[in-house]
C-alpha cells in the first residue's frame, strides 16, 4: 500500500492506495485536523464517513491515531502493510529537479526551501518527521509543485532586476501546480495518442489558487506563477500580476507596511476583490448570470481576458502547433461560462467550442472543441494524489 499526503501546518490530508498488479486502487482518504488546538480525524471509504475526535498536540499524535483508525477499520492488519508514503511539497527551489526519496539531504533541501514558502514548507517538513518516527519502515518520498518547471529556459524564468537578486537571493520564477501539470501532461498524450516528448500543451489549471503551463514536447517551458503562487492569472483571493509600483503608492495611501499590502493581494484580491461577493467562482459567476451583478460581471470579464492573453502568449512560444488546450482543476473542469468566456476573447487564432460538449457531463475527461476548431479544447479532471501515488511506486 501506498500513502499519499498532503500536509499543513496543522492538517494532514491523506489518502491511501492498495496496488494491485501495479495499478493504484484508492481504499480510504481523509482529513486529521486542528492539530495543536484539539484535534478531529475524518476517514471517508466510499459513501461511508467515519469522524473521531481525538486530541493532536503535534503531527505524530495525528499520525499514529490515523495508524490506530486504519486498523480498527481493518484498512491496514500492522504498519508494514505501507511501503511508501508519497508527500506533497510545495517548494524545492532550484536544486530538486525531479520526485526524490526524502534522505536527510533532501530534507535539508526542503527546509532550505522554507525563505522561499514560509506558508507551505514548514508543515510538510514537520509532517515527513512524524511520518517517519510513525512508520519507519516505509519509504518517504517528495513530490514537489515546482520541481515541473526546472525545464524552463532561462528567458522565461529570469526576471528583469538585478542578476545579483537571482545569483544570491534566488529571485527567479520556480512556478507552482506541477503535480497537476505533470499529471495533465501523461493523461493528455494518452488521450492525444501521442508520444510524451513529442505532446505540446496550454494547460489551464484554474482553481482557488490558478496557474498555467506552456507544456513543450512534454515539458514544462513557461508557466504564469513566479517566485510565490501571487503571481500571473487572477484567482479566488490573489491579484496575479500587478505593476508593483502599486505597493508603495497604497503604503502611502492607506499607511499599510509591505507585508499588510501583501496579505491584501493575496487574501482580498482577485474575484474576491472585485465582485465584493465571494472568492468562489460558483458564487461569482451566479451572481453575473442571474443576477446580472455588474461587479461579478466585470470580475469574470477580467478572470477570463488574463486566461485568454496567456493562451496566446503561450501558442506563440509554441509557434502555433498547439496539441491541445485544456481546462483542469475546481473552475477549469466545471465552470462552463469560464471556459465559453476564455475561449471566445481569443481573437487571433481560430479555436471554437461545441457548446452543448462544454456543458456535457463527463467522467474523466471530454473533447469539447467544435468540427471546425483549428486547436482541440479538452476539459480532463487532475489527480494530483494519483500522480503522487504513481511517483511513489516508482520508488519501490
Ligand atoms: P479547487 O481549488 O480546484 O478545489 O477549485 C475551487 C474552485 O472551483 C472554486 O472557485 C469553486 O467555486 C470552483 N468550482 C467548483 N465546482 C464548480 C462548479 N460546478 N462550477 C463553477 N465553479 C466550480
């Protein structure tokens, strides 16, 4: 069996797989939350839901009652039964380049990494050292956000200030959501029939937070994020990309601090910020349709016009052989009006959609573009956990 996990600084997500001839089948997921203030486990195994409510005064307390549940359910007869635990992580910098077993060197690269995603790095650090101490005979292995982009060429991910910033501080774009666009990337050559290296992409993986990759004959080239997730694309809470002249002119003007300023465009920007009503798109785009709400419209307006700029900023940087451009993640894979909205402010390349495929039901995946479309549109749902659980079996 296979651990996937997704951890914070005071939850664990997790969902666990038993492989059977190589193939991943899911048994159960779940949540162990509030860790440090009480403590609550959520176990879900299909339609049943299982909720405890046991006290975590730190991540191995969460662990071990995830093990002892596990158990009890008869998910797992002993701890050996998991060979590998395959973790999410969100920041490794310029050094890991590909999905690594977690050595104590590796470790040491994601706490380095810690300047860089002070939000993210700590708890899947403090999570590997529960797991391990938990389950020390299972392997742990890293799968990082950024590590998908390390093929990117040096003109995407340099920025235009002073070499010393990247040379000594490691200013550079890294670029995030790389679980998903790798995962996107194997589940559309398939579905293209084409081989990896020879499959060229315009992913858009548009969820609460929203990025996108210029996949080139199968690997990242560019990508819209930058040094941190606030970068490129408008989302739920984040401004994307701003003139950043803007900082110091609202520091004078509203006697905010940098790090206040930052926690605006990070937390109250984007369709928050403009609609007023709701970082979520369900929310958002409601409110447009059938309120005709002219701040919710004018919210999806700009959500969908930065997509549809990167789309060509992207079939440029491909030369116009585009395989494919598909939508993945909570708004690409289910918000119809996005994807109408995205696709129809494409001007200069001739890429249509057949509304009724847009809005049709599907399992995994969808072709939604039209007869006539010059680029085929694809909706695929992402797996991010899958793809860490293969990664994972590749390690042991
Ligand atoms: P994620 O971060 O991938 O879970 O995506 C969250 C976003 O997906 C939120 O903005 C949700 O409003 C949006 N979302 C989820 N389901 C739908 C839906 N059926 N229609 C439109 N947006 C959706």
């Amino acid at each position: 069996m296979i651990l996937v996990v997704n951890a914070g600084s005071s939850s664990i997500k997790f969902k666990l797989y038993k492989i059977e001839n190589k193939t991943p089948v899911a048994l159960v997921e779940g949540l162990a939350e509030r860790i440090a203030v009480d403590g609550a486990l959520t176990i879900k195994r299909g339609e049943d839901k299982y909720e405890y409510k046991d006290q975590y005064d730190n991540h191995l307390m969460a662990v071990n009652s995830i093990l002892k549940h596990f158990k009890e359910l008869e998910v797992i007869k002993n701890e050996n039964d998991i060979k590998g635990i395959g973790f999410r992580v969100v920041h490794g910098g310029d050094k890991i380049v590909k999905t690594v077993e977690l050595t104590e060197e590796n470790k040491k690269a994601v706490e380095d990494n810690i300047k860089l995603a002070p939000l993210h790095n700590p708890g899947a650090l403090t999570a590997i050292n529960a797991f391990q101490k938990g389950l020390p005979n299972a392997k742990l292995v890293g799968c990082f956000d950024t590590s998908f982009h390390q093929t990117m060429p040096k003109k995407n991910y340099l920025y235009s200030v002073p070499l010393k910033w990247y040379e000594n501080h490691k200013v550079r774009k890294y670029g995030f959501h790389g679980i998903s666009f790798d995962y996107i990337t194997h589940k559309s050559s398939e579905v293209l029939n084409k081989k990896l290296e020879d499959t060229n992409l315009i992913i858009c993986h548009l969820g609460n937070g929203a990025s996108m990759c210029c996949v080139k004959n199968g690997k990242s080239y560019d990508t819209t994020m930058g040094l941190t997730p606030l970068a490129g694309l408008m989302m739920g809470t984040r401004s994307g990309d701003i003139d950043s002249s803007i900082l110091q002119y609202m520091a004078k003007e509203l006697n905010l601090d940098i790090y206040e300023l930052t926690d605006i465009l990070n937390k109250q920007s984007g369709l928050l910020g403009i609609s007023e009503i709701s970082s979520d798109m369900r929310d958002v785009s409601n409110a447009a349709l059938n309120d005709k709400n002219p701040k919710a419209i004018s919210a999806l307006e700009l959500y969908t016009q930065r997509i549809a700029e990167y789309i060509i900023k992207f079939a440029n940087h491909l030369e116009g052989k585009v395989d494919a451009i598909v939508f993945t993640a909570g708004i690409g894979e289910n918000s119809i009006i996005t994807r109408e909205l995205v696709i129809d402010k494409i001007k200069i390349l001739n890429i249509k959609l057949d509304s009724s495929l847009n809005e049709q039901n599907y399992e995994d995946y969808l072709e939604i573009s039209s007869q006539n479309s010059d680029i085929k549109v694809y909706k695929i749902r992402t797996d991010e956990e899958l793809m860490i659980c293969k990664e994972t079996i590749n390690f042991i």
